[in-house]
C-alpha cells in the first residue's frame, strides 16, 4: 500500500512541477514575463482558457499532493516503533585508556 501511494505522490509531484512550469509568469521581478502579447506555445490555449485550464489543473495536482502527502505521514508514524532512533542504539560502555589492548588469539595451522 506504501509503495502504491509513495509512486502516486511522485507522479503527483512531477505533474505538478510541469503545470507550474507552463503557466505564465505575471510578475516582473526578473523583468521577464507578465507582458507582451501572444498566448504562449505559438498561440495554442491562449487567452483566459489557458489560465482557467493551467490554475484547476494546478489546485487539483496541489490537493492531491497534499492528501498523499498527509496519508503518508499517518502510515509511516503508525509503522514506526516507539521511541526515537537514538533509544534504539546498543549501550556500550566507554573505551578505557588504563588498559592495553588485547593482542589477537595467535593463528593454528593443522598439521597433515
């Protein structure tokens, strides 16, 4: 069900960065956009359809990535164990500096 929904969510993400994209820049911060004549694309959905079509298609792709969004949240945070990842940490006791180290056990070859 994870896997379903996370794919879902990536395609949702993509999707909604590529209607972003084409919609028509109205600021002019950059100094670029907002102006000039023409429907952008070479005329193709010019006018208010491509404003009206880009801006539903854009509330429809940003709800649906905030549903997946929160979904995801709810299923991971059920899943999780209790606790944080530092709790779950072997304790291990400090390495002291009074000792040597132990030398490594000396290798046996079997005799033929």
């Amino acid at each position: 069900m994870t896997q379903v929904l996370v794919i879902i969510h990536v395609m949702l993400a993509i999707a909604l960065v590529g209607v972003v994209l084409l919609q028509r820049s109205e600021g002019g911060g950059l100094g670029i956009g907002g102006g000039g004549g023409g429907g952008g694309m070479g005329g193709f959905l010019t006018g208010r359809g491509t404003k009206s079509l880009l801006t539903q298609a854009t509330a429809v792709l940003a709800a649906g990535f905030f549903i997946t969004s929160l979904t995801l949240t709810w299923l991971e945070s059920h899943r999780a164990p209790e606790g944080s990842l530092i709790d779950q940490l072997p304790i291990s006791a400090p390495a002291s500096t009074d000792t040597a180290p132990e030398s490594p056990p000396t290798p046996t070859v079997p005799l033929e």
